[in-house]
C-alpha cells in the first residue's frame, strides 16, 4: 500500500493521523481521484432528485435529462475557465496544464456561470421559462456544492486561517501551503479552519430551505434569489478567511467576496421588489373584489326588493279579495268614483213603493261606533293599506244608501201629490 498523500488531524477533537488519500483507484494507467468522483456523485444526486420530483413542477423528464448533458459539460468549462483567468500568471508558462484538472483548479462561481449557461440555451430550445428551471434547479446546486467541498478536504485545498476552535484542522498539506505562501499573521504550524465543513454545513442547510421556498413560492424567481442572498452572505464570511483566495490583478480586492457581495444586494432587491409589488397587485385584486360585491350586492338587493314588492302586492290582493270579497280586487289601489256608484245602482231593479214611505225609510241609522280599544288592537295587526281601502268602500256604501233613501222619498212625496192614496188603504205586507 502506497504512502498517503496527506495526514490529517484536529487536535482538538481528538482526532490524530487520518490518512488521506488523493486518489481513490486506477483503471489501468488511469486514476480516479476523490475530487473529480465527488463532483460526479453530487451531479448523480442532482440528476436523480430532479428526475424525481420534475413532475410535481410539470416539468418533463427527458427534458431535464437534456439540460443537464448541456449544462454538466459548460458548467465544467466555466469553472476551470474562471479559475485559469484569475490565475493565468501560473499557467502561462506551460499551457496544457490549463486542460489538467486531476489536482483541482475549478472555481465554483466559474461553474455556476457555465450551468446557467447551458440552462439558457436549452430554454430556447425547449420553449420552457428560463426563470421558471432556475427556481427549480437552484436546490440541487445548493446540495452538490455541500457535496463537492468534500473534494476539497482529501486535496487538502480551500482551508482558512489559523483557529483555536475545537475544529480546527492540520496537515502536512495545510503545513506546506502555507510555508510557500508565507502570509502575514498565519502560522503554518497551528491548525486552520476547515471551510470546506462550514460551506458543507451551510449549504445542507440551504439546501432544505430552498426546498421549502420553491414548494410553496408562487412568485418568479424568488426561490433562485433566496439562493443568491443565502449562499452570498456564507461565501462572504468563508472567503474573507481563506488563505487562497483569487485577486482581482493589482488590487486586494477578493473575487469571490466582491462576487458574494453583488450576489447578496441583487438578491436581496430583487425579493423586496417582488414582494412590494406582489402586494400591492394582491390589494388591487381585493378591492376589485370588494368593488364587485358591492355592486352585485346593489343588483341583488334591489331584486330582492323587487320581488318582495311584488309577491307582497300579490299577498295583498289575495288577502283583500278572500276578506272583502272580488269587487274591491280590482280597485284596491284607487277610491270609488261617484260615477262607478250611481252605474251601479242603476243595474239594480228599483223597488216599487205603493206607500207613503214612514220615518224608518227617510233615516239613515249610522253604524254604531266601536270600542276605541278594539279598534286599536284591531288596527295595529292589520296591514294600514287595507284599513286604507275598507274605510273607503264604507264610506261609498253610505253615500249609495243616503242617495237611494233620498230619491226614495222623492218619489213618494210626488206619488201622493198626483194621486193621493185612499184613505183606508194600507201599505203593503212585504210577505204578499
């Protein structure tokens, strides 16, 4: 068994003299190392999760399928460009080196540009909402960057500065490094931290909460820019310790911190603006509903109203003509007229009188009057609209018998003049 490449403690936790290995097997002259099958697990897990929950999204899976054999590939070009680019004084010299990615030398935010490259492009061609697949993908970039940093441990790459932490990790990896790099203020003898753990950790943790976004977000893009603010703030604080860090040429200006910090502000803006907007639209949208019930409950109330008027008219006729009898259901709305009365009483035969008519036919006996409280309690269960039309067919009904007595008399007193009566003669029995 050959010598382990690195041997790797934490002092602090008790842990002495791992052994660690860069390489996991070989095929033939072929090797395979850890960073390079960890990158190839974490698209595996990827690919197998958004297979499986695709659908839920009414996504297709040949679909998916199709995105990742375009954005697997570019996203790998990204990386290692990215990381050529700002570190091209090392491979200047000797530029086939660019193409040997065995040792490492792929920057993730490289990487992610490529991905969402190749996810553009297969946009345009499958015709699907290139927001809509970032929102749904950006969980599992989450997780395969928790799952790629363990490539970084068994190189022996990506670690911090000096920690009295518990955690904190040494090697002969770590020793040597930082010798050759001879930065100011780190000691390479004392354990480091170990940022590929935290950024593991953090991204576990991100993982899940993205998961949870995405399943009950309704709002575009939102899921993809939580990833933004989340992972911006942990890259910021991982890369503002790290001892090998990419500059911007000339300047102290970290890459990736300046990278985290845009990520964060773009992210950020972007939910509050959604959100602002989202509930403003929300307000709109209830008081139109407010508005609309407001005016079918205009509509409804006065068709209720309309249909009480007239089922209560109905009522009303119906009630008048089962109490007072069908002559008055078609006059229930106006009073008599003088003239309906005396063509009334001019259907009816008259009644001969062959006598002198007595003092009981010239009085008019008046209806004796009611008891005030009866009256009262009689009126107060009635509808005012028939007491209305009853005191007028009573007043009609005096004034027809007032006017018949009244031509009655006239008529007998020039029936005794003309021709006077015998005088033994006597008025007639009403039984003959």
């Amino acid at each position: 068994m050959s010598d382990p490449d690195y041997i790797v403690s934490f002092p602090g936790l008790g842990i002495d003299n791992l052994n660690i290995n860069r390489e996991v097997f070989r095929i033939g002259s072929v090797a395979v190392y850890w960073y390079g099958l960890l990158i190839a697990l974490a698209f595996l897990i990827g690919i197998l999760w958004a297979l499986h929950d695709c659908k839920k999204y009414n996504l297709k899976q040949d679909d998916i399928l199709d995105i990742f054999l375009l954005a697997i590939p570019l996203g790998i070009v990204g990386a290692r460009a990215y990381y050529v680019i700002f570190n091209f004084s090392y491979f200047k010299d000797d530029l086939w080196q660019i193409f040997n990615t065995r040792r490492g030398g792929l920057a993730f935010y490289g990487g992610v540009i490529g991905g969402i490259l190749g996810v553009l492009i297969m946009t345009r061609i499958k015709k699907i909402s290139f927001a809509r697949l970032l929102d749904f993908f950006v969980p599992y970039l989450a997780l395969g960057q928790g799952i790629g940093r363990w490539g970084n441990f068994f190189n022996q790459e990506a670690f911090g500065t000096n920690t009295s932490l518990p955690w904190g990790m040494y090697s002969n990896g770590t020793r040597d490094y930082l010798s050759a790099v001879n930065l100011s203020g780190v000691d390479p003898n004392q354990p480091v931290h170990p940022t590929f753990l935290y950024e593991f950790l953090a991204n576990t943790v991100i993982f899940i909460i993205l998961m949870n976004v995405r399943k009950r977000s309704r709002l575009k893009l939102e899921t993809f820019s939580w990833y933004l603010v989340l992972y911006g703030l942990v890259r910021f604080f991982v890369e503002s310790i790290r001892t090998d860090s990419l500059y911007i040429d000339g300047t102290g200006i970290r890459v990736s911190m300046l990278l985290s910090a845009v990520m964060v502000l773009a992210g950020a803006v972007y939910l509050v603006v959604i959100h602002v907007l989202n509930r403003r639209h929300q307000r709109r949208q209830e008081m139109a509903v407010l508005m609309g019930q407001a005016a079918d409950g205009g509509k409804l109330k006065a068709t209720a109203e309309d249909e009480l008027d007239e089922e209560d008219e109905r009522t009303f006729q119906e009630h008048v003509a089962a109490r007072q009898g069908t002559s008055l259901q078609d006059t229930n709305t106006r009073p008599y007229r003088q003239e309906e009365l005396e063509q009334a009483l001019e259907q009816q035969p008259a009644q001969p009188l062959t006598a002198e008519p007595t003092e009981e036919d010239h009085a008019f006996t008046a209806p004796e009057p009611a008891d005030p409280v009866e009256t009262a309690s009689a009126t107060a269960n009635q509808d005012p609209g028939l007491d209305r039309l009853r005191e007028e067919a009573r007043l009609a009904a005096e004034a027809a018998l007032k006017q018949q007595a009244a031509e009655a008399a006239s008529d007998g007193t020039e029936a005794g003049t003309d021709d006077p009566a015998p005088a033994d003669a006597k008025p007639l029995d009403p039984q003959d």
